[in-house]
C-alpha cells in the first residue's frame, strides 16, 4: 500500500476513535468570537499583565499547522486567514477526554478553542484552551516542503494546498482582490456604468485571436466563447450608454506561456466624445492609482529592477523603432522610411543581418511588418511605465485612422516589465470604413491568417444607427496583477490555471512532468 494510503486508513481510524469520545465528525458550525488576524493585531503588543487584567476570553477556529506533545500538556498552532496564533492545551485545564481528543489530532485538522490569552515564559502570545472541540479531519497529509521547480505543477494543480502552506501566495490573491476593486473604484468615480455582456458569441469579435468553438443544441448552431466583449459594448454606447465597462473573462485558443493563458481576465471601457489622447490619460491615472492602492505607493520590484509607476514615457510606435534602434545594425531609421513597403523591407534586412532574425513574409501588408519590427527592437526595453501609440491601420481593423496619414490609427498600447498591459483607440465609427477593413481581414484569413477578424454584419447595422466619437480601452488584469505582485509567470496570479490532463504515472514521471510544464 502506497504511504499516503497508509496515512488516510491510520486518520480514518482516528477519525473514528474521536467520534467514540462523543464528538462530530464533520460538525455543521462553531460559533467564534474572535479572529485570528484580529487578536494578533489587538493584543500582540499587550504586555503579560496586561493581558491578566482583565482576562481576555475568546473563542476561534482553525487548521492546525504545527502540533507537539509533552507529557500532559502540548502546544500547536493554529492558521486562520494566512495567519497563526499559538495554543497551550492542559490536561488539567481541558480534562480527560479533551486531551484524548488532542493527542488524535494531526496536522492539517481544524478545531475550535475557546480559553484565554496569556504570554508563555517565551512571551509568545497564547491561548490557553479551556475547551477543544473538533471540526475537520485532514485524511492527507500536508507537504513538509511545498517549494522548488519539481513542486510547480503540482503547486497550481492543487491550489488548494499551495493556499495552505505558502502565506505569500495568499498575499498575490488578496492584492488581486485590492487592484479589481480600485479599477472598479476608478471607473465609478469616472462616471461609467459596469455591465455584462454575453460570453458565448456567434461570431468571434472585437480583437484578433483564435477562438474556442462550443455548440448549442436546442438551436443547433456554433457559437465562440468571446475573445473580446468590445463590439458588445460599443453597441451599448450606439444606445446610449456614454461611458460604459466590464471587468471580463476572455477565452483565446492561443499557446501558452509567461504572459499567456486561454482563460484570462480583461477591464474594458468605453466613453464617448473622447479620442484615445483622453483614453491615454485616463488609463495611465487608472493604472498608477491601482499601484498606490494594492502596495501603498507607486514603485513595485519586478525581478531585479524597480518599476516606477509615477514616471510614464509616451512614444509613437515609429519613435519607439528609432530610438531603441541596435547600433550593430546601423544608422537609426528615420520616418521617411516607414511610407513604403520598400523602406519597410530594408530595415528589416538591415536588423536581420545584425541581429536575432525576425519572421518576414514580404507579401503581408507593410503596416503589418512595422509592427513586427516594433516587437523585434523595442518591447525588450520597455520595462518602465511606456505608452506607444499611432500603430498600422493593417494591424488596427477597429481603430480610426489618423487623418492626415491614413496609413496609421490612433491607437495605443501601454507596456510595462517587456510586455503589453493595455489597448486602446479612437474608435472607428465610419460604417462604410469599419465594412472595407473588415474586408480587408477576410483577405488576411484567405491568406491562412485563423486570427484575422471575421465579418460581423450587426455590427456594421449598429454603427450606421449612428456612433458618437469614442475611444476604448482594454487592461490586462492578470499581466497588471503579475507586474504588482512581482510574478514572472501568468499562472502565479490565476488561482486555477489551465494544465495538461495529470497523468496516473509513477511519482518520478509525474516529477520529470512538472518540471517540463514549469520551464514553459
């Protein structure tokens, strides 16, 4: 019989042996007086006399994470919200069957105290049990070490226990917790009306991504789960709502990695008669009011650097290729050779021949390789706060144009630690244009392009009602999470993220697996 098997049956049989001496197994409630956070946070300066007089009672509940005996008395600790407060249990104080019922407890169980605090001779601050009564049984045991590569996979695949055992993991989810209601907090103070829009879509909008493909019996069609809610939502602002946002799930059927999950969490807005200059500002104080309000002020540590979320820098993509332009590669570009596809092309060759080689197809659209290029020179540097706007028309199918270029859109995205946070634009209201550009993908998904955008007729039906001037934007709630926390990893700040099937293998394959899975 495997170890875990051998200490579920010998816990089953203490299970039993503390029903004998009359208590519930699984009890329905305890009731408490007290929290553990909040007596360490009332009490823990109090002085041993102060704590005499008066005496403290409390009741509380909890698991327990460590557990000794010594003779007739024992100490244990117990955890409650990440937190942990010590326990003396007396014989004499908690009588025979009380410590009958202590010395059948393991690690990992949950029970209920009620006593009084005290100092022991160490001056830890304690309770000593008048009363023990129990609550759950931990049939497995707790990991003695719950770190390390090896652990990876079986740390998000068993959430759960990585809560239990690892405080700051605790610590990411809360402050996940603050930075959703200060967006929420932002909005409303902004005047925006949180809404909700459908998940499941008959055509897959409002951003170009691969879709996930579910069916609906009863009317017996295909629908995608959205990629985006944004033609959702700017149908809204058609109808009248002026400012307009959702907190939202997203399904991409995309890879994965550091920055990527299929299943993610997005806050999109909308307000009309602004242009995506007002959208910048109003993000850029969205985000650095979010780093004030889930770590108490505007610098957070990302690896071995600092990010300052006070100091933004704002460049045009083109400004961004030239000013982080390698000098293996030449003299920098200058905006004269971002009008052709000709110029385009012979930057590109011109950073392949110095440089790591970035893919180049020379029949996509010139506008399309800018963007690419962008990627290949200057994400790498933008781990400080940095807005890039005015990107390709060819790669911005639902942002308006720039007027005196037609070639470029007012568009922008916000980078932060080398990667995207954010997306926004002027949006495109012309439905004649917003038809032409829609054509325009259906060219690209000719091409082999499965995340070019498809044909959305209603859409188009709905800008010619009449859209007011907007401007959009989308943030990456689990990439601003990551940035906050400093978690290198997406699936860090997911409480369940997506994994491969677990294999019913030996221990060693189950390990060579998680370490595979954990160097993705």
């Amino acid at each position: 019989m495997p170890l875990d098997e051998n200490i579920y049956e010998l816990r089953r049989q203490k299970l039993k042996a503390i029903e004998a001496l009359g208590q519930i197994a699984y009890r329905s409630k305890y009731e408490v007086t007290n929290a553990i956070p909040q007596i360490l946070t009332d009490y823990s300066g109090k002085t041993a006399e102060q704590l005499e007089n008066p005496r403290v009672n409390v009741r509380v509940a909890g698991r327990i994470m460590a557990i000794r005996l010594m003779g007739k008395a024992g100490f244990c600790h117990l955890q409650q919200s990440g937190q942990r407060l010590q326990i003396y249990v007396k014989k004499d104080a908690v009588g025979e069957t009380g410590f009958e019922l202590y010395k059948l407890l393991d690690l990992g169980d949950h029970i209920g105290v009620a006593g009084y605090l005290f100092r022991t001779r160490t001056g830890e601050l304690t309770i000593h049990v008048d009363e023990i009564t129990f609550l759950s049984k931990d049939l497995l045991p707790l990991p003695e070490k719950w770190h390390g590569l090896t652990d990876v996979e079986l740390r998000y695949r068993q959430r759960y226990v990585d809560l239990v055992m690892n405080p700051e993991v605790r610590e990411v989810f809360l402050k996940r917790s603050k930075l959703v209601q200060s967006l929420r907090r932002t909005m409303e103070a902004h005047g925006f009306v949180e809404v909700e829009t459908p998940m499941m879509q008959p055509i897959a909008g409002g951003a170009v991504a691969r879709p996930f493909v579910t069916h609906h019996n009863t009317l017996d069609m295909d629908l995608y789960l959205r990629i985006a809610p944004e033609l959702y939502l700017k149908r809204l602002v058609v109808g009248g709502f002026d400012r307009v946002y959702e907190i939202n799930r997203n399904f991409r059927n995309e890879g994965l990695g550091w920055r990527w999950n299929p299943e993610f969490t997005m806050l999109e807005y909308y307000q009309a008669y602004a242009d995506f200059h007002d959208m910048m500002d109003l993000t850029q104080q969205l985000i650095t009011q979010a780093a004030e309000d889930v770590t108490g002020g505007t610098k957070t540590k990302w690896g071995d650097q600092e990010i300052d979320w006070s100091n933004w820098q704002r460049l045009t993509m083109r400004e961004a290729i030239i000013k982080f332009w390698p000098d293996s590669a030449g003299a920098k570009p200058e905006m004269s050779d971002f009008t052709s596809g000709d110029g385009i092309k012979k930057l590109v060759e011109r950073f392949n021949r110095s440089h790591s080689q970035m893919a180049y197809d020379p029949g996509e659209p010139a506008g399309k390789t800018t963007a690419s290029l962008f990627e290949a020179v200057a994400e790498e540097h933008l781990t400080q706060p940095t807005i890039i706007y005015e990107f390709p028309t060819a790669v911005s199918p639902l942002s308006k144009q720039k007027p005196d270029e037609p070639d470029w859109t007012e568009r922008f995205e916000i980078y932060a630690g080398q990667m995207e946070i954010a997306n926004g634009f002027s949006e495109l209201n012309d439905p004649e244009d917003q038809r032409r550009r829609f054509e325009a993908q259906l060219k690209e998904r000719e091409r082999g392009d499965e995340e070019a955008h498809q044909m959305d007729e209603d859409y188009i039906r709905a800008l010619s009602y009449g859209m007011p001037p907007a401007g959009g934007v989308g943030v990456g709630v689990d990439r601003l999470v990551m940035l906050l926390t400093d978690s290198h990893t997406i699936r860090d700040v997911i409480l369940f993220p997506l994994l491969r099937p677990e294999k019913s293998s030996s221990s060693s394959e189950n390990r060579s697996e998680s370490q595979t899975d954990a160097e993705k």
